[in-house]
C-alpha cells in the first residue's frame, strides 16, 4: 500500500518506511544475499536487518530518533529543576 503524505511536505512513505530506506534496504539485502551464498558472510544480513529495524517509522519518528531522543533525555542532557512559589 502506497501512502502519499497528506500536507505534500512530508516524505512518501510505504509500509513502515520511507521509500529511500527501502531502496537501501532492497540493496543492502541483496548484496548481503549474495555475500552470503558465496562467501558464506553473516554479519551483511545482520546488518540490513539491524538498519531495517532502527528505520522503521510510526507517526514521522523513527525508532533511531526514539532511542536518540530518549538517551539524550536520561543520560547526555542535564535536567534542570526549578523550585519556588509562583509569583
């Protein structure tokens, strides 16, 4: 199923990706296909999967951003606390 953004600013999706990722995620799989038939190479289709995986996209965020924002928020940003009566 084709799903063309509604405000046309926003990129194509189909399926759960964006049409880029899976034109790399078609490649990627075939190279790692053949690299596995031939040279009997795992880690190809690993890392396809893996890219397949992190790009994934519900509701204009993919979960690479998820886990971005997510460390940024509890492990590389500081939180700051404000303490006071309201003025």
């Amino acid at each position: 199923m084709y799903i063309y953004p509604d405000n046309l600013k926003s990129r194509a999706t189909l399926w759960l990706w964006q049409l880029r990722d899976i034109g790399i995620i078609g490649v990627g799989l075939l190279i790692s296909v053949f690299a596995f038939v031939q040279l009997w190479l795992l880690p190809p289709i690993v890392i396809t999967a893996l890219y397949a995986f992190l790009t994934i996209r519900f509701d204009d965020i993919s979960i690479l951003d998820f886990i971005k924002y997510s460390c940024a928020f509890f492990l590389t940003k500081q939180q700051t606390y404000e303490w006071g009566y309201p003025k």
